[in-house]
C-alpha cells in the first residue's frame, strides 16, 4: 500500500478541471485507489464520487493505492499532484 497526502493551497482546489486530470490517471492503473477527506473515503476512478468530496482551500486529502502496479500508481499520482495548482 502507498499513501499521497496533499493539501490545497488554490482557491480553485479540486474544480471539474483537476477533477477530471485526476480520473484520467487514475483509470490507466489496475491498482484500487481511494481518496479520502474527512473519514470520507471514494473510488478515485470515478468523476462523481470524487466531486462529491467538495475539496476547497487549505483542505487535505489522502491518496491511498493498494495493488500489483502501486508503486507506478503512485509515482505518476505524485507527479500529477506535484503539478497540478502550477
């Protein structure tokens, strides 16, 4: 198992835009990936579970992928996540 923590420190935090490069990644990996927010866990492969999170400014989520890819998975999730309020 590998763990991604991430606080957001845009306004804009996680909109339709992030959202959806997130899912992208997300679905080329065969690993289970879940983000959780507030003892709230969600399919991180799935648009509406993951907006459903209503994620904003200054809030923390934590990425956790378990599975035979789990180290691509998450090397390619940090990158992402590394970008993503560029």
């Amino acid at each position: 198992m590998k763990v991604l923590q991430y606080t957001f420190k845009s306004e804009m935090a996680l909109h339709a835009r992030p959202t959806t490069m997130i899912i992208s990644e997300t679905n080329k990996f065969k690993s289970d990936i879940r983000i959780e927010k507030d003892n709230i866990t969600v399919n991180a492969k799935s648009l509406i579970s993951v907006l459903s999170l209503v994620v904003d400014k200054g809030d923390t989520i934590r990425i956790v992928i378990e599975g035979s890819d789990e180290e691509e998975a998450y090397n390619s999730i940090k990158n992402l996540f590394d970008n993503l309020e560029d």
